[in-house]
C-alpha cells in the first residue's frame, strides 16, 4: 500500500473526528478585510474563512492581492519568500506549481 492510500484510509475512516480533534485556531488580526469569527469550533472557522477569502477574491479586485498574500503568508506560514516568490505562488496554478516542481511551499498534488 503506497503512502497516499494508508494516509487516504486513515482519514476516510477518521472523517468524523475532524470537527471535534481539528485544532488551529485562526488568528486573524493581519487579514486585510474585517471577519468575524462564526463559531468556537476551530474546524468549522476555517471552512467558513477559506470560503470567505475565496468570495472576497472573485468579487473584490482591491484587496485581491492583499488577501492572497494573507492567505500564504499569515494562514499558510510562508514568510521568509521573496514578494517575486509569493507572487509566483499565487498567480500560478497548484498543477503548474507541480509540474514545475516548484521549491519552498507545499503544494498538494490531486
């Protein structure tokens, strides 16, 4: 069994323990547009977050940019890459960030 299959077992058969063991609470003090957090369950703001960055960046061009870079940034952690590094991450998609095998960012293949 390859690595990817027993991770995908394991997780299939923990599907329902996520939202209860998940444990990364979002700090939210840099993001460049005002949000509430929803909820006290970590799980269910970072669903509600992502979805939030993700209307916000087809539909508010200003801040389209600043967002992005909060989203690798401050969610993500990458902070030591250059502004022309983060750049390329962004406006790349994740199948050109693989098939380039692009260094320094995890990129999760499909």
């Amino acid at each position: 069994m390859s690595l990817q299959e027993c991770l995908n077992d394991y997780f299939v058969s923990h599907v329902n323990e996520i939202k209860s063991k998940y444990d990364w609470n979002l700090n939210v003090k840099n993001l460049p547009l005002p949000y509430e957090k929803k909820s006290s369950n970590h799980y269910e703001n970072s669903l509600d977050l992502r979805g939030f960055i993700h209307r916000e960046i087809k539909s508010n061009s200003n801040e389209s940019r600043a967002l992005q870079f909060w989203y690798v940034r401050d969610w993500g952690g990458v902070k030591r890459n250059t502004e022309a590094t983060l750049d390329n991450y962004i406006y790349s998609s994740s199948a050109d960030l693989i098939a380039r095998k692009e260094k320094g960012i995890a990129v999760s293949a499909p």
